[in-house]
C-alpha cells in the first residue's frame, strides 16, 4: 500500500509542478489540502491492497464547470492540475456549477485505473459513498463495484506477437502490466536472437478477438515495435472455480482446476497470502501452506 499512495503522490506532485512551472521538490499542495489529501490517497490504497484488487476500472471522470477558490487566487473548473492529470483520459463534461473531479481524485484514477466500460463480471459486493454537497438534478455518490472477472470457456482466441530488439528492459515489466490490466488472458515474454545476432525478445499476448484492437494500441503505443503479427489459436481449459478458506490469520482464496467434479489443483490466491502475511508479519510460506492443509482437511472431511 505504502509504494501505491506513493505513485499517486508522485504523479500528483508532477502535475503542480508543470502546472506552476516549478520542480517537483518545490511543491506543495495547497490545492489540494494535504491532510485530505493523504487520508484519500493512502486510504484508497489500503482498500485496493486489504481487497487484493487486481484490476480497477473506472467511468470516465465528470468534470464540472466554474471557478473555485484557491491558495493562488480564483481558478477554473476543472483545476489546471486535475485537467494536467487526466491528460490523455477520456472524461465527461457536466452542466454543474462545482468541481466534480479533484486533483486528488484525478490522480487515483490516472494513477491507478484503466479508464473505460466495466469489464465482464460477476459482481460480489457493492459499496457507496455519499457527499455533503447538493447537485441540482443528480445524486452526489461514489459506487464501488467488488467482482471476479468471469471465467471464459475454451476455445477461439488471438495470439498476439512481437520481436522487439530495440527496447529498454525495464520498460517490459510495465508493458505486460498494461495488457493484462487491458483483458489480455496471458502476456509472456521469450529471449530470442534475430538477424546479425542481435538479442531480442518475442513479447506473446493471449486474448479475446474482441480486445484485438485495445491490446493492439497499447503495444504501438508503449513499445519500439512498428509491426505485429496475429493469428487464430484454439485453446483447451480445465473447468475453474473458486472457494475460500479460514487460516490462523484471516480468510484465503483457493483456486481449483479440475473437469466432471474431480479437482487436480487447488493453490492459495498469492496475493491474500502476501496481504496475510505482512499484516501480521509471518512468513508467507507459512501462510500459503495454512490455507493448502485448511482446504485439504475440508475436502478430506
């Protein structure tokens, strides 16, 4: 949680300071009200790490119209910095005299979600937050949707490929973030050597014809590659479900793979595990194994 709130401190910081022409360590957010300020963001991060959120979706951000008060005399709706900050983002333009969208709020969202439709799935839990202020004609409410993404059945896909010999290394944990965080089904990566030598990598994204285009842009977009190549594959799935289960130290996910009522795998959810284990700071081995013998005694009853 603490490296999340401090992504979105960063990138909030860089947008003051390109809004006010001045270097990041010379900020200070007055505008944003600090104190709010940290107890949203390190708030929100919490949440999204205690939920093991691994996807977070959002509409695009509404922004309002006006002016508000500010440290460095009146501004306008929306603020130099939340429109810095959603640079790039879709978003909506609504008939209300207020700020809608926040520096702070544009942050999270820039910082920390994929801008679009919902993804496909079933919705577990649902949970509102109300504001004080009056909206002429609308209600002033947040929702937040907790959901598993659904499970696809085999079948047709697209695989997606291609050689990059001319990109930084580091950027690669990034990229494959991105096309996952997109609804890719699979990224990987494989060391390859291409003419006059020279290494490469063959970067392999596995999705849904319907994310063709998406998963395309953001290859284009993020990576030195001018070209792609895809193809139709057939893929074969064992039946998946879920089931959770108590440890000494608090509930686990247990994915199970099987087909016609047998199981032949049941692994702990790795990220409950971690989330388990540095809050009470046990091993995580210990944790992992808590929650394989609590499903085992379960199933074995």
């Amino acid at each position: 949680a603490r490296e999340t709130a401090e992504r979105v401190f960063a990138r909030l910081a860089e947008a003051e300071a390109r809004v006010h022409g001045s270097g990041v360590e010379e900020v200070t957010f007055h505008e944003v009200g600090a104190v709010d300020s940290i107890a949203d963001i390190v708030g929100c991060a919490l949440a999204l790490e205690q939920l093991g959120a691994e996807l977070v979706t959002a509409s695009p951000p509404p922004l309002g119209s006006g002016v508000v008060d500010s440290q460095h005399g009146p501004l306008p709706v929306p603020a130099p910095a939340t429109l810095e900050l959603l640079r790039g983002l879709p978003v909506r333009h609504l008939e209300v005299d207020a700020e809608l969208t926040t520096p702070t709020g544009a942050a999270l969202v820039a910082e920390l979600a994929r801008v679009g439709s919902w993804p496909e799935m079933t919705v577990e839990r649902i949970g509102y937050g109300a504001g004080s202020r009056r909206l002429p004609g609308r209600p002033n409410l947040l929702r937040a949707v907790l959901g598993r993404a659904r499970e696809e059945d085999g079948g047709e896909e697209i695989l997606l490929e291609a050689n990059i010999d001319d990109m930084n290394p580091e950027f690669h944990p990034y990229l494959l973030e991105l096309l996952l965080a997109a609804g890719a089904h699979d990224v990987w990566l494989q060391p390859i050597t291409m003419k006059k030598a020279r290494p490469a990598v063959t970067l392999s994204v596995l999705c849904a014809r319907g994310r063709l285009a998406e998963l395309s842009g953001i290859i284009f977009r993020e990576s030195t590659t001018i070209g792609l190549r895809y193809q139709r594959v057939e893929r074969l799935k064992l039946e998946r479900r879920r089931e959770q289960v108590q440890t000494p130290w608090g509930a686990v996910t247990v994915k199970l793979a099987g087909e016609g009522g047998r199981i032949y795998t049941a692994a702990p959810e790795y990220e409950d595990c971690r989330r388990l284990a540095r809050q009470h700071g046990v091993p995580l081995r210990r944790v992992y194994e808590a929650a394989r013998q609590a499903w085992k005694r379960h199933h074995d009853d």
